[in-house]
C-alpha cells in the first residue's frame, strides 16, 4: 500500500506545497488499514516544461522514509512550475524486496527514444504479469517494475498511452491480476522536434470494495494546474486547493503542454 501524486503545474504553482503534504501522509496516514505509516522509501519524477530547459528531468529515488530524507528540502527547492511530476511514498506488500531498488518510480525506455515513468498503489499478481509481457525481465522484479515494462509494451503498439493503459487494465482485469487495486501514476517523455513533449497518466483501478475510501483518488483541473493525489495527500493540503474525489475506476491523461484531460471509464469489473 502506497500513496500518489501526479501534477502539472503552469507559472505560479508552487510543486514544493504538494511535496510537503505527501512526506505528511507518508508519515502517518489514517486510511491505511493497517495503520501506521509508509516508510519503505519514496521517490519523484519530474520534468521542465521550459522550452530554455531542453526538457531536463530529474529523477530521484531513496530507501528512506521521506520525512527522515533531508533531501526533501533540497527537491522542494529545485522544483519550479512550469512542470510535470509523479511521485510516491511507499509501503511494502509482504514478501516484497525494499531499499532504494525497490522504491518508485520506475523508468522503462521506449523503443522510439522515449521514457516512460511509472509509480504505482496496490499489487498485481507477478505470475499473471510475466505471462503478459515479451521482454526479457530478470527474476525477482517487484510487481510495479514489471507492470511498467507491460505498460511500455502496449504503448509501443498503440502509440497512445491513453489506450495502452485502458488496454493494460483490461488484460488485468481478464486475469483476475489486481491484488485488491492497482493505482497508477505515468509520466510519458518523447521527442517532439528539437525538444520533448510530456504526458501525465493517471489510473483508479480499485476492486476491493473495503478499499474504497482508502483507493480513491482526488483530482483537481484548472486553467494552470492537473492535481491527482491519494485522498491522504489531498486532505494534507489543508484546504489550499481543493481536489475532488474521482469515484468510479477511470483512466485519465493530460497533455503536459495544453493541460487538456482525456477521461475514459474502466470497465466496472470484479468486486471483492
């Protein structure tokens, strides 16, 4: 069990403030179901949309819990809108390895030169995954990394990341795959002329009725900013900003540059 956060931020925003509330969800969260806290390492991904910039991402991933990290702060301060980020606090499902391998995101290469970055809440069956994808993948991968190079696969055939990740759940949804609920941050790089264009991908995919609340997403569109956020992170921004539950499963992108959404249902599906 984790928690997400996908932004897109114009001029103006201030990507730090929603740094700040997830290190606060990440330290105590009141809809775990096992209480406590998620300590098992972090990370971010995070790319200029200043065309001066050449499109320059960084990518960060520690083992340590992210309020004992004092490089939050240095982040906080690097981190200047306009952007496009996802990051994530992690808890670790049992049997699953730790340290700083093991944290999110996880960044796969495309085969047109691009990157793609996935962040992830929830667990997907290993076995069904490995059956999924074609690429040669090492023994031992977490559920999430595995996941990605599935996700990179579909985007491959696609060539539209919208339907690659309706595709992937579908898949997942036909094998029965999602441990209770895999929600899903993306971040998709690739060239555009001289430069890169971006995209955000969000998922809710939750299918374990008792998971409901603790599942959803918050999600807040307006002229300069897409916010996606677990409910722990959205409540932590302390009325700042004021995102709004998502319900139903859905898929979401947003185009880095126009901050246009596209929204497609999921298939209902299995209840548990």
């Amino acid at each position: 069990m984790c928690r997400l956060l996908a932004l897109v931020a114009r001029e103006g925003a201030q990507p730090g403030r929603f740094l700040e509330a997830l290190k606060s969800a990440a330290e105590r969260d009141p809809y775990l179901p096992s209480g406590g806290s998620h300590r098992d390492g972090w990370g971010l991904a995070a790319v200029s949309l200043e065309e001066a910039s050449g499109g320059e991402l960084l990518l960060y991933k520690s083992g340590r819990p992210m309020w004992e990290d004092s490089n939050v702060s240095v982040l906080q301060q690097l981190l200047r809108s306009p952007l496009a980020m996802i990051a994530h606090v992690r808890k670790a499902s049992s049997g699953m390895p730790c340290g700083v391998g093991a944290a999110h995101p996880f960044a796969v290469n495309l085969g047109d030169g691009g990157l793609l970055v996935v962040a992830q809440n929830g667990t997907i069956s290993v076995d069904g995954l490995l059956g999924m994808i074609k690429r040669k993948v090492e023994p031992g991968n977490v559920d999430s990394y595995l996941y990605a190079v599935a996700l990179a696969e579909r985007l491959e055939e696609a060539g539209d990341l919208a339907v690659a990740l309706e595709e992937l759940h579908g898949e997942l949804e036909e094998q029965r795959a999602v441990m209770r609920m895999a929600n899903t941050a993306v971040l998709l790089l690739r060239r555009a002329g001289n430069g890169w264009s971006a995209e955000v991908g969000v998922v809710k995919h939750v299918v374990d009725e008792g998971l409901a609340r603790y599942g959803e997403l918050h999600v807040l569109s307006s002229p300069g900013l897409f916010a996606a956020a677990s409910i722990t992170v959205a409540e932590n921004l302390h009325g700042e900003l004021q995102l709004e539950p998502l319900e139903g499963n859905s898929v979401l992108v947003v185009d880095a540059g126009s901050l246009r959404v596209r929204l497609s249902p999921l298939s209902e599906g299995r209840k548990r």
